[in-house]
C-alpha cells in the first residue's frame, strides 16, 4: 500500500484531481467529495490559487493554463517523445481511421507522451489530441507490451502494487492469465487490447526497447470493426514493430 510522507501534498493533489474531474467546482463540493471539513479545503484552494495552480471564478475553481505549460515542459524534455514523436506522426498518417498513441511507463502506470488522432468518443480528427492517462499497465496494448518486458520481479511488485482492476469488461483481471498473455506477447512481439480500455476499441502495440531497457511502447487503436478479427494476421502489427524499431534506432544514435 502507498505511503504518502506529507499528508498536506496528497490533500492538495487530490483537490486538483478533484477539480480536474468535476470542472469549476465550489468549496463546499470539494470538500464533501474529500470528507474534509470545508476550512481545509478552502485553504487548500487558495494556496493553490496563490502559486496559479487554479483560479478562482466568483467562488468556484477551476484549473489554471500553468498546468499546461508544466506538461509541455515534462513532455518536450522527455526523451522518448524527442526520439519518436515524428514517427509516431508517420505511423498515424500510413494508418486509415486510426490513431497512435506514444506511452511511457511512470511509477508502473501509463503516461501518454502524443495521442495523434484522438478526440473525446474515440474518433480521429488528425491532429494530436488529449487523451486519458495515467492508466494501469495491464488495461491497454501499450501498457502490457511493456509490463512483457521487464523482469519478473518488478511485474510481481507493480501487480501487488497496484491490484489488476478493470477499465472495462473486457480487461485482464487475473494474475495468472495477465502473465500468460505477458509471455505470448514476448514471443510474438507485439501486444493487442481488444476493448480493455475502451469498449468497442482495438489496440495494437510494440514494445520500444533501447539498450536492453524498456522505454515505452508504441501503439495503433481505432473501432474494433476497423481491425481484422485477428490485428496481427493483418500486417498492422508489423508495421506497428517497425516503428517501435525506427523509434529504437533513434534513442541509441541520437548523440548525447
């Protein structure tokens, strides 16, 4: 189970999930939503409010545009992201009413670098979007291309960490058949998610491994009635693992 040093820190972040979720929110729906007494939430959001983290509209709070340029710094510094995005972009532009999704791993959950292709509802507008993140690694195809390539000992400790729970109906919620796939997914090279995320959505994804460390993956989703019954038998697989190797080449020459 997690451990939080600084309770106040974990106070304040869940205020700005909070906010995040429900959108401009008052005191009072903040504080109930937390069980804290509404003194604590209120100090809570105008510290937060002090250093730009959210902004106050006649007694409501919404999230502030500093948190976009947080983003935008973590994610252009970001190493995968240097090395891949332009050929996440190839990919989504040789891939029909899909879109790609660029994702690293970050303390054993999902971080998804560029969704080129994604808007809310699952269609493609062709242009990088928002998508949802922060995912467990076992809900999604690129999530588990991933969990297939670390060692054993730090699947057993992220499974434990975090539990195996469900997206959607479809998700992988068992150990033991979550660690079988695991293994075909090594030997084949490639993983599939067929509406583990996203009901009625299909996802195909390759592992991006650079001096013999797993740094991300690389994955193509769209309606499951756009993939063959079987994504792999299709050669969109393939195609998906040439790009994770492009992407490869390029973190292991990029000078330094």
């Amino acid at each position: 189970m997690t451990t939080y040093p600084v309770a106040a820190v974990k106070l304040s972040h869940d205020i700005i999930e909070t906010v995040a979720e429900r959108g401009p929110t008052g005191v009072t729906a903040v504080a109930d939503a937390l069980d804290v007494p509404k003194s604590t939430a209120h100090d809570h959001l105008r510290t937060l409010e002090a250093v730009g983290y959210v902004v106050n509209e006649s007694g409501t709070y919404r999230l502030g545009t500093k948190f976009l340029h947080l983003g935008e710094t973590a994610r252009s510094s970001h190493e995968l992201f240097v090395n891949g995005r332009e050929e996440a972009h190839t990919l989504f532009d040789d891939t029909d009413e899909k879109y790609v999704q660029l994702v690293t791993e970050e303390n054993g959950r999902c971080g998804v670098l560029l969704a080129a292709g994604w808007r809310q509802g699952g269609h493609t507008t062709g242009t990088p979007g928002a998508y949802p993140s922060d995912l467990h690694l076992h809900t999604n195809a690129p999530g588990k291309a991933i969990l297939a390539h670390k060692d054993a000992e730090t699947v057993e400790r992220l499974v434990s960490e975090t539990g195996l729970p469900p997206r959607t109906a479809n998700t992988i919620t068992d150990e033991e058949r979550l660690l079988a796939e695991l293994e075909t997914i090594r030997d084949d090279g490639y993983a599939v998610d067929e509406g583990e995320l996203i009901a009625g959505m299909t996802g195909v994804a390759a592992p991006i491994v650079a001096d013999e460390r797993v740094r991300g993956a690389i994955a193509v989703y769209g309606p499951s009635g756009a993939f063959e019954a079987t994504p792999g038998s299709s050669g969109l697989a393939e195609t998906v693992r040439q790009s994770a190797r492009t992407i490869e080449a390029n973190l292991i020459f990029t000078p330094e």
